[in-house]
C-alpha cells in the first residue's frame, strides 16, 4: 500500500502528531503504517527490517550450499524446506518494509551496492555437513532470542511479520540440534565433525547479539521507540544460559575455556568476545563477503530477463486505457484444497478470477 | 524493468466459515501469477483454503487525518454491544 | 547384481521414484539463485513435492537412502530429460513443462494407487506454474522468447524417451495406455507452444542413444557428476546414520 505522509503543518500540529505517537508507544500500542511517525524512527525501521530481510535471503547460501549433498533424503527435505522458508522470511520482511514508503528493488539495490548490510554471520563458510547443524542450533537459537521480542515490537506490520517468521522459525533450530545430536552420537568421524562446527560457530554466534551496550550506536533510541525490547548484553546472556546445558545434552563442548556458572548472578559467565574479528567481517574482510554478495547480484541480473519477459507480457494483455499499471484485473480469487498437504490447490476448478468482494 | 513488477496485498481465508485476513504482500507481473505466488508462500503449511491478490495500488484507505470523524461516532453507541445490556442472573441461550 | 537387484531394479515404479528424485534435485540446485524471491519459494515448493513423492515410492521398494545413494549410475532408470542441467530459466521451466504434463497424464491413469492420487494433484500444479511461465517466457521479450525456443528446441530430444512403454506398469491388470498419452501430451505442449508463440520442433525426439536410454540405465555426462555430488557424503561414511 502506498504510504501518504500527512501534510506539513505547523508546529502545533506537528507537537500534535508527536504526543499522539508517544502515547501511543508508551501505552504500547501498535503504530500503523499511515500513522504519523517521526522521520527517524522511519529510517531506523527501514534500516532495521532491511537488513533483516537481506539477512534471510543471504542467509539461504551458506545452507543451500549442502541441499545437493544432503546425506539422507529425509534431510534434504528438511533443508529444502528450511531455505525455502528463509526465502519466504525474506518476503514477509520486505513487505513489512514496504509498508514505510520504500519498495524492494531500491532495497535489493541497496544491498546490491553495500550500502544496506545483512548479519556478518553469513560470511562464514559451510565447511561441513555438520554446519548445517550448527546454523540450525545456534545460529537460528541466537536469530530466535532475538526475534522473539520483536514480535511486541511497536511497529504493526514487523511485528506481524515477526510473528509469522518466529512461528515458522520454530523448526529451523530443533531440526538442527536433532542433526548435530545424530553426528554427536554416531562415528567418530561424525562426533568430530560436530564438535568442529561448534568450534567454529560458537563465537560468531555469540557476535550476531551485536556490541556490548555501551557501544551500541543505535540501541538507546530503538528501546525508547519500542523497536526493540531487551539490550544486546541482556540478548547475548540469555542465549548463552540457554546454550550451555543444551551442549552438554549433545555430548559437545562450547570452546571456552573461562565458561563458568556464577552462582551469585544465576548466569553462565563467558570469556572475552574478539570484537575486532567482528568488525572486520562487518567491514568486508569476512570469509566469504565477496562470494556472498556476488552471488546475490549474479542472481538478480542473470534473473532480469526474466522478470523483463513477465513485465512485457502483462503489459501486452493489458486493455487499452487500463487504469493503472498494475494488471489486467483488480482482484483474482483462488481456492486451495483444505487439508491436503502443503495447502494444494484445488486442481479440477482450478483458478479463477471474478469481481473483488473485499469486505 | 524489474520494478515494475507491482505489488500486490494478499487475503487468505484460513478455512470455510471465516473471512479472508490480510497475510501480506508480494511482487508480481499480473493476478494470476499473484494468486500463485501467493498459494506458494503464504499457504506453504496449509495456512488457507482461498485467497484473494488486490493490486496495492488499487486500495483506498482511510487516511489518518480522516480517524476521527470515521472511527470515533462508532465507540459512543454502546448500544450496538451486547455487554451493554443487561441479563438477569440465570437466563440462558440470550 | 543378485537376482533380487535385478528384479528391484526392473520395477517400473523405481523409475518413477528415479524421475521424481533427479527432477527434484535439480530443483533443488536453484536454491538461492532464482531470479526472484516469489520464484525461490515456487521452485522449491516443486522440489519438495517431488521428493515427498521419490520417497514414498522408494518406501515401497526397500530403504530409500539405500536406493538414492548407494545404486550406480548405470542402475538408475530415470529418463534422460529429467538429469538435463537447469541452465537457464527457461530450460528449466520448459523441462518441467514437458515432465510435468506426461507425468501428470502418467499418474492421472493409475487410479488404482493412492501414491499417485495424491501426487497428481501436485504435479498438476508444477505443470501450471510451467505453463504459466511458458507463455510469458515466450510471449515476452525478444530476448525471452529467444531463449524459451532455444530451450524447447534443445530438450525436445529427450521427450521420445518418456513415450516408451515402462515395462510392468499396470492399472487394476491392464497396461498403461501409452498411445493416448502421447497424443495427449503432443496435443497440451503443441497448443501451450502455440499460445506462447513457440514452434513445435521437427527435430528428432530420440538422441542418439537407442529409446528409452535412461529407462535402461545409459544417462548424459552431466548426470555423472550430479549423482557424484548427490552421493559423496553418505558413501564417504559407509554406515552411518543420519
């Protein structure tokens, strides 16, 4: 839906709108998309859900890169779907980002550019069968911690969003610690196959949290809105709590040396975060920023005849004087079979387009 | 040229006997492409039994500066709730 | 081969699970790579359903992991059209095109296996989404009708192979009726050509392999490689469980 800004009015006005919102936050209500919003939190918005998004769709490399190995048919199914679904996060994400007056293709061009970023855990590679393991449990646990809260964010349409993503979310993690547990419990080869993709993920992980509070550049503002609920440090103590007995279930060792349980705090301690590695992935210097990102662009372009090809032969099928640019009918209609797998369409009626009945 | 690929909002009727729900949005080149788009991701764990696709373009909303006079004549007629009356104690099926 | 492969690998129902597997795991290979996101969900969606069907059919015929990763090149009998490489979209949307219509007309006749009750309401749909990108691929741009003919005209000779009758497959005791299929097939792709302004090639419908190659185990090179990705994991670990 577009999005009409109210007109520029006088101050009054404008104190007028920013009470109405700050009530609205404080009394944690739901800001909608063509409710007056102060131009920062807009762009915070933008910034934020994009680089979500973008998350999700670089996120389905490093997993996509073992559906063609997946070692038994079962789990390549499991993966299938799960980078599917990254896809469809991606969607449901964009889409609540366009609710703010910015459209996708300016978002993808963005990323394209390097000027909008994803979360640098994706510049990590997947040496082994058993990283797709490690995403799934501690990438997707860390991605849930911080999802989770997101669903009271105090933008309607991410948190709708980030609803439906937690949801569907809710198997990515299991199916991987179920992975890892197999390979924990199998040969030796597989035991250590495990353990060497904790080794490798455990750190990074712990870095998708984002720096410590006090040098968080944009947290103080995004809890005040509402965007976000919980502090970095508070996220990252969270999901470590949660990790370790999870660990020691698996027969796996989280490689920290100074992992201690502080009784008097009833947290698990952990040993210092290399920031500097995190800033130099953020930078670019990542393992595998360069291959990420080329990859992204190579299908976008090599994809843009295609796309072209849909344009044109919507336009071509458009009736002379249409009204506007979007398609040849208003609304269409499609009935899916209920109750058979996957939501299938109802084959023998098929679908069918009639008049618009949006009541 | 690839942006021109509209957007477009869909509603998915989750199963018979309840109306169609806003899901979400998507891109694509004309309904019925849409309408398929729509089947594949926002039905993906048989969340709908139909679906309506509208061109975003199309829709005409209230604007905000519109709330008042739109919304707030509803929240004074009481009336039209049935809390608002009352039951004697012990009388059913009302 | 003992003569309990050699029976296991003569039933025709292996080479609808091999088709299905083959299709799906190149499907599977787009997984990030699709020219637009509505476009990953789709493709995958297809994918998945055909290896939902891979594994029921396999689940028929003994371990299905065995039979996915342990048998030869020589000893699948997926037809070749299936292994063809995704190249670009539209090899991959006029691929499915044509294994999605005969398999559609293929499961539509045996009625009598609720395998394929369920799946053909599947495969109908993978066959409109192909129909559907089709005729905008054709009917598109210069550029994209270029390429969709140059794709019907490349997989057009391994369409002779899904004609040939697949020895043992019967509905309630009678044979499939292959003949009334291919008339069928040739009637939907020549009318789906048409309106996406598409010629029907003159060229051959065999390659030069004899009929039915991947029916009897003879693949194209690239399937060599596809099935040493596919495999090489599970073989490197003999045992393990997964």
């Amino acid at each position: 839906m577009t999005t009409v800004l109210p007109e520029q009015g006088t101050d009054a006005e404008a104190q007028e709108f920013q009470r109405a919102f700050d009530t609205a936050v404080a009394a944690d209500e739901r800001i909608e998309p063509r409710d007056w919003m102060p131009d920062d939190y807009r762009a915070t918005l933008v910034r934020q859900i994009a680089q979500h998004a973008h998350s999700e769709i670089i996120g389905m490399q490093p997993e996509a890169n073992w559906i063609t190995r997946a070692p038994s048919l079962r789990r390549k199914a499991i993966l299938l779907a799960k980078v599917q679904d990254e896809a469809g996060h991606g969607l449901y994400l964009y889409s609540a980002a366009e609710t703010l007056g910015v459209n996708r293709e300016e978002l993808l061009e963005k990323l394209h550019s390097g000027r909008q970023k994803y979360s640098s855990i994706f510049n990590y590679p997947t040496l082994t069968w058993a990283d797709v393991g490690a995403i799934g449990w501690l990438v997707d646990g860390a991605a849930i911690t911080n999802q989770v809260p997101l669903c009271r964010c105090s933008y309607g349409p991410y948190a709708r969003a980030m609803v439906r993503v937690c949801k569907e979310e809710s198997f990515h993690q299991r199916q991987g610690y179920e992975l890892l547990l197999e390979l924990s419990r199998g040969t030796e080869a597989q035991h250590a196959m495990a353990q060497d993709a904790v080794d490798r993920w455990w750190w990074p992980s712990l870095m998708m949290f984002g720096p410590p509070d006090d040098e968080s550049a944009h947290s103080a503002q995004s809890m005040a809105w509402k965007i976000k609920r919980h502090s970095n440090d508070e996220l990252r103590q969270r999901f470590v709590d949660i990790c370790v007995p999870q660990a020691e279930a698996l027969g796996l060792t989280l490689p920290d040396p100074d992992l201690r349980w502080d009784t008097e705090s009833g947290h698990w301690e952990y040993g210092a975060i290399d920031w500097s590695e995190f800033k130099a992935v953020l930078r670019g210097h990542g393992p595998c920023n360069e291959q990420r990102l080329s990859q992204r662009r190579a299908a976008h372009e090599s994809g843009a005849w295609v796309r072209a090809a849909a344009s044109a032969y919507a336009r071509k099928r458009q009736p002379t004087g249409a009204r506007n640019a979007t398609g040849p009918s208003p609304a269409a209609e499609q009935h899916v079979t209920a109750g058979s797998e996957g939501g299938r369409p109802d084959t023998d009626e098929g679908p069918r387009s009639r008049e618009a009945d949006p009541r | 040229m690839s942006s021109d690929w509209p957007l477009w909002e869909v509603f998915v009727r989750g199963r018979r006997g309840l109306s169609h729900t806003h899901a979400g949005s998507l891109h694509a080149p004309d309904a019925e492409m849409a309408l398929r788009n729509a089947r594949d991701l926002y039905t993906r764990r048989s969340e709908g039994v139909s679906i309506w696709v509208v061109p975003a373009s199309v829709i005409t909303a209230s604007s905000p500066d519109e709330k008042d006079p739109f919304f707030e004549p509803a929240s004074d007629k009481a009336y039209r709730h049935p809390t608002f009356y009352e039951v004697p104690e012990g009388v059913r099926n009302l | 081969m003992t003569d309990s492969t050699a029976a296991l690998l003569a039933r025709p129902e292996l080479a609808l699970a091999d088709d299905a597997l083959v299709l799906s795991h190149r499907l599977g290979e787009w997984a990030g790579h699709a020219p637009v996101l509505e476009e990953e969900v789709a493709l995958a969606n297809i994918a998945l359903d055909l290896l939902g069907q891979a594994r029921a059919l396999y689940g028929e015929l003994g371990d299905e992991d065995e039979l996915a990763y342990l048998r030869e090149e020589r000893q699948f009998r997926n037809c070749q059209l299936t292994e063809q490489p995704n190249g670009d979209f539209a090899t991959t949307i006029v691929r499915q095109l044509f294994f999605s219509r005969w398999q559609e007309l293929l499961y539509g006749q045996l009625t009598d296996r609720p395998l394929a009750v369920k799946a053909v309401k599947e495969v109908a749909y993978h066959r409109d989404h192909a129909e559907h990108w089709t005729l905008r691929l054709g009917d598109g741009t210069p550029e994209s009708h270029e390429r969709a003919q140059r794709a019907v005209d490349d997989l057009w000779r391994y369409t002779g192979e899904l004609f040939q009758p697949l020895e043992g497959l019967t509905v309630e005791g009678h044979p499939v009726d292959w003949d009334t299929l291919r008339v069928s097939w040739d009637g939907y792709v020549a009318d789906v050509l048409d309106r996406a302004t598409l010629r029907v090639p003159e060229s051959p419908r065999q390659s030069g392999w004899r009929a039915g190659a991947g029916r009897q185990g003879l693949h194209t090179e690239s399937f060599g490689r596809m099935l040493a990705e596919m495999q090489h994991l599970h073989r490197s670990h003999p045992g393990a469980r997964w």
